[in-house]
C-alpha cells in the first residue's frame, strides 16, 4: 500500500457492449471450459496494489484447492506499463499473464488496446446471483465500467477528500473558492498527484466538476469549462505533479505539505503505517460528491483453456463473503468489500484493530449522506487524462 503504482483509437468496442451489460447480465452466454484434469500455475498481475486486498484470498484458494491451481504467482508492474506488454506477448501468441489486478486506469488501456477476454454475460453461469450480491455502488461500476470486461474486485466510495495538517491550517478550506485562495496564499502548501497515476489524483479531477457546478461532469471535452481553468490557476501555486500518491503522503507526514487530496483508504492507511501523523484530519468542500474507485479483475485474450477455467473459478471464490472479508486490510480501500453482507467481524483480527483505531466516525455519515457518483467512462477517462496531461501537468515538471 506504502506504494501507488504508475497508471482514441477504440471506436468500436463499447458501442454494444455497454448497452448488453448496463441492461443486466443476461443475454448470449457461454459454458466455462471445464476444469483441468491436473493442476496449473496461475500468474496474477498487479498494476493497482489491490494485492494488499487479495493476496491472502488467493493463497487460500491454492491451499484448498491444490487440484486446481498448483501455485498462484504474483507479479507487479507500473500501470503505464501494462497494456503495451499484453498487447506484445498477444502478438507473438505467448501469453503469460493470467489474471489482472487493476483500478479503472488499466482497465480503460487495456479496452483501448482490446487486450481483454469478455467475461460478462458470457460467463454469467461461472458468478450465480452476481448482481444480487454486489453492493449496489459496486454493481454501478460493474455496468458503467467493467463493460464485461473487467470484475469488480473491490469497491470503495474513494473521495476526493481534503487531508490537512490541524496544526499548520487554523482554518481549513470549504469551499473550492477558498482551497484556491489557500494555495496562493501559501505557494507549494498544497499537493496532489498526476491523476493518471493516483486514485486521490483522480477523484479530485473528476469530483470538481459537482464542486464546481461544471455543465456535465461526464464529459471532460464540453462539459469541464470551469474545471479545467480552475486546475490551471490552482496549478500555478503547486511546486509539481508527483508520478503517485505515495510521494504526497510522504510529504506530507514529513511537514512540508500542509493539505493534500486524499480518500478514504488513502487516510486511513498511511496514518496506521506511521506515514501520515496519526492527528492529520480531513474535510469536504461545499458541493462534495464521492466519485467512487474500484479494483477489477481482467484476463488477457490469449489464454489456453485450461487456464481460463481456473481463473474463472478463481473470481468466482474472490467475490464470496470469506475472500472478501480480506479486503479490509489495513484501510487501503475503505470499506473494501464489494459485495454485501461482509461485516467488518468477518474481517482477520488486525484488520479489526486497525479500522478500529484509525477508521473515523463521521465516514459512516458522510457515506450515507452524499451523493455517490460513477467515475468516468473508460474512453472518457483516457480523454481526461491526456487534457490534464496537456493543460495542467506540462506545465509543471513531473
């Protein structure tokens, strides 16, 4: 978790696929490939950190079921990174990556790319009562971004929140008006992370279009006027742009940065790692909407059958109550679990402790009390980036 790793050409991919998918999880479907006979290697590749989640899921899986997966291997790599590589080994037919752990960023590349099997509704057979058991902020981001595509792993409300110090900021921000005022007023006080690399760094792009009153917070080329000239100015009172999030909390907790954007997990992890002092507090802004993240699981085109039925049988066990209970970890993605009746008593002792300790009473109510938005489209997003890219982070060296 201590590290956040690096996250048009597609005009026909989500066309039909969308609509398939957002209307419900039916339609043509296919029979899973049978289980191997003998046993194989698994390799699952992360390019989010959702292994700080999942990892012990998955060696539970391998433990019990031996005739299945005979080892699961565990890979990361930069985000960035991703989609040209599948697309290589895709090319020279020798794939082997099996399963992808991502956050929406290398989900969008690898559809960009067309590097992913389609998993939904094709293999709806392989996840019984998928939408009945999603928590419904989980379902959304299953239609609107998985595209059948990609499975939602884990979910969480996300951000964008404010994490400031109480000691060096007497009178915290409500309003983005004022966030601006407090960055000229303070040059290099405030930071947050280039948003292709950073959920916090995200959520604060795509959230200021609510804060903002912007004309359509779903599209970042007509509708995000104000947002845009805002990131600008702001961006005239930021030092630089770090490559991801974990950089931001470490100066943070250092002293010299006074407010960062944060989210959820974002808070509450690094305070129990000892990153961030334990009294750094957060806020919201006037007009706060969540903008809602997730983890999603994807597996490369490329596959061979067999491999293919112990992946599918392998996201099946990921989204059971006992797999997802694991997803509360240290606070990496707070709450975590995506899919219902997984109370925090289910989660390992240590989790329990740490969120204990470290989680804060007022997320309950800010959950429950403001509007909880889907994060861009996939092929929006990549859109999005590439402005930030263009109008905000070259202007500053990264």
């Amino acid at each position: 978790m201590t590290q956040e790793f690096f996250r048009l050409n597609r005009r026909a991919v989500l066309g039909g696929m969308a609509a398939s998918v957002v209307t419900g999880l039916s339609g043509a479907r296919a029979a899973a490939p049978a289980l191997p006979a003998s046993p194989v290697v698994i390799t699952v590749m992360d390019v989010g950190g959702a292994l700080a989640l999942s990892q012990p899921a998955f060696e539970e899986y391998a433990k019990d079921h031996p005739e299945r997966a005979s080892r699961i291997i565990f890979t990361k790599a930069p985000v960035t990174e991703l989609a040209g590589k599948l697309k290589a080994q895709q090319s020279a037919n020798r794939v082997d990556i099996d399963l992808v752990l991502t956050g929406s960023d290398g989900l969008a590349a690898g559809l960009v790319n067309e590097t992913w099997m389609k998993i939904l509704p094709d293999f709806a057979s392989t996840f019984p009562n998928l939408e009945e058991n999603y928590e419904p902020a989980a379902l959304n981001l299953l239609k609107a971004q998985g595209d059948g595509f990609g499975v939602v792993v884990n979910y969480y409300p996300s951000g964008p929140l404010l994490e400031y110090d109480p000691e060096r900021v007497k009178k915290v921000p409500a309003t983005a008006e004022e966030l601006l005022a407090y960055a000229r007023d303070n040059p290099g006080r405030f930071m947050y992370a280039r948003p292709t690399n950073s959920g916090p760094g995200r959520t604060f792009m795509m959230g200021l279009p609510y804060l903002l009153g912007d004309k359509d917070p779903s599209d970042p080329v007509d509708g995000w006027e104000k947002t845009w000239a805002y990131l600008a100015e702001i961006g005239q009172y930021i030092d630089y742009y770090p490559a991801g999030t974990g950089v931001t909390m470490k100066e943070f907790g250092e002293g010299s940065r006074d407010i960062i954007i944060s989210t959820t997990g974002w808070d509450i992890n690094p305070r129990a790692l000892g990153i961030v002092p334990e009294t750094a507090k957060i806020a919201t802004l006037k007009g706060f909407h969540w903008v809602s993240d997730a983890f999603f699981m994807c597996v490369p085109k490329g596959l061979a059958e067999d491999k293919v039925a112990v992946v599918l049988d392998l996201m099946a066990y990921m989204l059971t109550p006992k797999a997802q209970a694991y997803a509360y970890d240290e606070g990496y993605l707070y709450p975590g679990p995506a899919v219902k009746n997984v109370p925090l008593s289910m989660a390992p002792q240590h989790s329990q402790d740490v969120i204990n300790e470290f989680g804060r009473p007022e997320y309950a109510d800010l959950i429950a009390n403001n509007p909880i938005e889907l994060p861009l489209k996939p092929d929006k997003m990549v859109i999005a980036f590439r402005k930030w890219d263009e109008l905000v982070g070259s202007k500053k060296s990264q």
